[in-house]
C-alpha cells in the first residue's frame, strides 16, 4: 500500500487555487487544540471562519469549556484576531 503525503496534496491543491486575496475557508471546530495547526497553516493562504459546532459534547459545561478554551488559543495565536468563530443558532 503506497503512503500519502498529504500535506503535499494540500500543498498542490493550495498552488492550484487563482491567486486572490478574498479567499475563504469555513472550518468546523469543536475545540482549540485540534484547530491550532488549521489554522496557523491555512490563515497564510484564507479569510478563516471557525463553525464551532458538535452537539454530541455533553454535558453543556463542556461544550462551553471548550469554545471558552477555542477563544483562549485565539487569542494567543498571530493569525487569531483575523479568524471568526460562529455558533449555529
């Protein structure tokens, strides 16, 4: 079974993309720590917005530690004033 790189995929997907500064991304998210490398890597080529959303996480101080902790990395992280974070409503 052949290996994949895929952070090379990434990569040739990303060079394929037009040249445009308007890019966006739209990244589910359901905690800070899993998105830190996303969103370090990809801030370079995206306008990012994070949709955070897992209704599984229970119970719902959870789900509130975890989005607290998303905004707590975001706001250590250089990239993390420019990125937004939803909730579906």
């Amino acid at each position: 079974m052949e290996k994949k790189n895929y952070q090379k995929i990434l990569d040739g997907v990303i060079e394929a993309l037009p040249a445009d500064s308007g890019r966006k991304l739209l990244l589910q998210s359901c905690c800070g720590p899993c998105s830190s490398y996303v969103i370090e890597y990809l801030s370079r080529y995206f306008d990012i917005t994070l949709l955070y959303y897992n209704p599984n996480i229970r119970p719902a101080a959870e789900y509130d530690k975890r989005l607290e902790t998303l905004h707590e990395l975001l706001g250590k992280m250089p990239e993390g004033p420019l990125v937004k974070v939803i909730e579906p409503g």
